[in-house]
C-alpha cells in the first residue's frame, strides 16, 4: 500500500513511520509513504497557501489552488482509491474504517491546517473525512500519523504471532482483557490463578469475561453497537 500525504508541516511526520511496527512494515515493502509539502505548489512568490476567509472571522483558509494542483500533479502517477481530509468535524475514526482502509492500494491524506480547507476542495476531490476524537489539534498531521498507524499494522504481513492484530480492543466491539507476564508473584500482588493452570479453553473464557467487564465499566457505547 502507499499512502501520500499532503502537509505544510512535513517535520511533523518525519518520526512516526520510522520506529517499531511502521518501520518494520517500510522496510518489508509492504508500506510506502510519502509526504509533499503543499507549499511546492504555492501560487505566487510569498508562497502563500493560505488566506482571510470570505465573510470575515479570524483564521486562515487554506487556499483551493494550491491543493488542486498538489492533487492533480500526484494524480497523475497513480489513481487514488481513497482522498482523505484530516479535520475535526470529520467522521470519527475507529477500528471498523481502519480495517476499511487496510485494503485499498493507494490514498492520499490532506491535513489541513488553520481553519482548514477550502470547501470546494472537499466538494470535488474529498472521498471521506476523518476526525480521530473530539478535541481539536493544531493540524492534522498527528491525526494523519494515527490513522497511518492504525491502518499500517493491519497490512498482511505487518504483524506476526507476538503482535497480532486478532485480540486488539475493538477488533470485536470489546476492550481487550488485562494482560499479565513473570513473575507470577510480584511482591505479593499474584497473576490470577487461571492463567497459570494450562487450561486454555478456562483462559479463553476467563479472558472474555474481563473484556466484557471492561468494556462494560469503561466504553458501554461499544456494547449497543452492531
Ligand atoms: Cl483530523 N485534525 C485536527 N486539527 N484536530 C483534530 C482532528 C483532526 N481529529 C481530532 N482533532
């Protein structure tokens, strides 16, 4: 899969593939990512991408040309199964549209900035919209880096037994249970005493019911879910 992403801050996203499971994932070639900065395709000499908003207010709108150009210039080499903006009155971003994304080729995420962009871009070329939670960041490259993540680790091939994606939270609409390892008494506090007995269809069940308990306490909303 390649996922390009257009920024104004491409610092912001010079760190995260390059450790750990997303390094793993590039380095297998199962992963390519790209960032572009907008300002490539700044249209005047300040290369400007930004400007007042028709209607007054504060903060700036990302500029329509700048991004239909970047957009049409990465089009060129490839289709796009998917054009993603990062915004916060986007759609709420889960496990299902991550599993959702894992099988495209190719996409392209927008991170807006600001005010964000320009609602013409998101009429002509945005296929979704995508919010990871309700509270606002400065831009959306740490939600673009999330989303990566999050889809990356699910490419076939990413993962092997010691990571496996199978048991994640939100892989069946449940929290995943507590999770123990030596020693199995650890100044007194004890591992519970099902997991030490070898009984794996016991474990499967205790396991269960905690993650029902869990989820439960903590996130009931996943419960009413289909
Ligand atoms: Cl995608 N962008 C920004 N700027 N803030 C957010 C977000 C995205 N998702 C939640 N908050």
């Amino acid at each position: 899969m390649t996922i390009d992403i257009i920024t104004v801050v491409p610092e912001l996203l010079e760190s995260p593939f390059n450790h750990s499971i997303m390094k793993r994932a590039r380095e297998k070639g199962l992963l390519t990512v790209r960032t572009h900065n907008l300002r490539k395709w700044a249209i005047n000499k300040h290369m400007q991408v930004d400007d007042y908003q028709f209607g007054g207010g504060a903060g700036m709108v990302m500029m329509p040309e700048p991004l239909a150009n970047a957009i049409n210039e990465l089009q060129q080499d490839k289709k796009f199964d998917e054009i993603i903006y990062m915004t916060p009155d986007g759609v709420s971003f889960n496990q299902k549209t991550a599993n959702l994304l894992s099988m495209k080729e190719n996409i392209l995420i927008i991170c807006g900035h600001y005010k964000g962009i320009d609602e013409r871009i998101r009429q002509t070329y945005v296929t979704r919209e995508i919010s990871i939670g309700d509270y606002v960041l400065s831009g959306g490259e740490l939600a673009a880096a999330v989303v990566v993540d999050a889809i990356g680790r699910l490419l076939p091939g990413v993962l092997n037994d010691e990571t496996s994606a199978l048991f994640d939270s939100f892989q069946d609409n449940l929290l995943a249970p507590p999770v123990y390892t030596r020693p199995a008494d650890f100044r007194g506090d004890k591992v519970p005493e099902v997991l030490l007995q070898g009984d794996p269809k016991k474990v499967e069940e205790w396991r269960h019911e905690q993650s029902l308990q869990r989820t439960k306490e903590r996130r009931p909303d996943l419960l009413d879910e289909e």
